[in-house]
C-alpha cells in the first residue's frame, strides 16, 4: 500500500511539473529515492543511486525540476539538504551548468556547486 501510494504521489508530481517536458517517466523512475530526498531516509538505497546515475546519463535536465521546488504544490516537501547531497551520497557525479536553462539554471548551478569535485 505504502509503496502505491508513493508512485501515485510521484506520478502526480511528476504529470503537474514535468507534463510537457519529457521527463515524467524519468521522474517517476527516481521514486527510489523519494524517502531520501524528504527527508524520511538518512540514506538512499541502492536503486535510488542506480537511478539517479541512469538519470545523470540520459536526462540532466529533469535533475533540475526536481530541485526546483515542484513537489511542492502537491503537498510533497523536498528537503533541500537531502536533495542536494543525493550525488554525494550516491557517489554520482552531477553534468555541467550549461545542462540547465532558464530558471532551473540557478538552481542547477547550486546543485553543481556543492557537487562537483574540486582539482
């Protein structure tokens, strides 16, 4: 039931946020990691980390709407903090800047600040 519940919520998210962005079926493939990055899980599971590299992989973009605060208007609150250390914490490095436009860029940009490894 919990794990049902978690997917509709997603998909909810995910049709709301992302509808005409192509990236719904890429963000409800990261519903692994959804009690990580809100805060219900002090890790992310092995398939959170297996899909956020997928993700990393083929759709950079979509990492910037999750971070841009669309959850919210579904009543879904996204821990900043957790979210931003999800590639930290999955050993995944995150793409350029240049990945994200538009207002998902700033927010892109503090994602990769605090992610990407110094020389």
């Amino acid at each position: 039931m919990a794990t049902y519940l978690v997917l509709v919520v997603v998909a909810m998210l995910c049709a709301g946020a992302t509808a005409q962005s192509g990236c719904t079926n890429v963000l409800i493939g990261m519903s692994p990691c959804l009690n990580y990055i809100t805060g219900s899980s002090s890790t992310p599971s092995q398939q959170c980390c297996t899909q956020l590299a997928n993700v990393v992989r083929s759709s950079p973009r979509c990492l910037c709407q999750v971070l841009n605060g669309g959850g919210s208007s579904f009543g879904i609150n996204i821990n900043q903090t957790q979210a931003l250390a999800l590639p930290d914490s999955c050993n995944v490095q995150t793409p350029p800047i240049s990945s994200c436009n538009g207002k998902d860029a700033i927010t892109y940009m503090h994602f990769n600040f605090y992610h990407q490894p110094f020389a």
